[in-house]
C-alpha cells in the first residue's frame, strides 16, 4: 500500500519509520510522563509502543495512537 503526503512525497506501508527524537520524562509521586516528537523521515506511523518495568525494561508495553505524542504510566512505586 502507498501512502503520499501533501507535499506528494509517497512511501509504501513496507518503510518503517525513524525513531521518536527529543524523548523526555516528567516524574511523579507514583507515575512518569513520556514525552516525544515523531520521527521526521516522513515515514507513516500508525503508533507507538512504548515499554516499562519493575527492574527490567518493556515487561510491559502501552499502545499510543499516531495522533499522540505522550502517555503517563500510572500506578507506580518506589523500589
């Protein structure tokens, strides 16, 4: 599948996008933001995986929407 911009820049669905850039972090009493911009490639992106864990990073994943360029994980606590 192809996919063309406005700029008439097309990409086919198989181009996977660059990684976020300017990747920040807010903390919380017992939560953290995530804060990014997309990837500037022009590549589609659909959305983000974004993993965390007790110890050991991506235990656990959120599926953030293309629209969106944050999420809050909630809940946590202090080792």
């Amino acid at each position: 599948m192809m996919f063309c911009s406005d700029g008439g820049v097309c990409r086919t669905e198989s181009s996977l996008p660059g990684k976020p850039t300017y990747v920040r972090t807010r903390t919380f009493s017992d939560s953290v933001m995530v804060t990014w911009l997309a990837p500037d490639d022009g590549d589609l992106v659909r959305g983000y995986m974004v993993g965390y864990g007790e110890g050991v990073p991506d235990v656990n994943w959120r599926y953030v929407d293309a629209t969106s360029n944050n999420v809050t994980i909630r809940n946590l606590s202090i080792l």
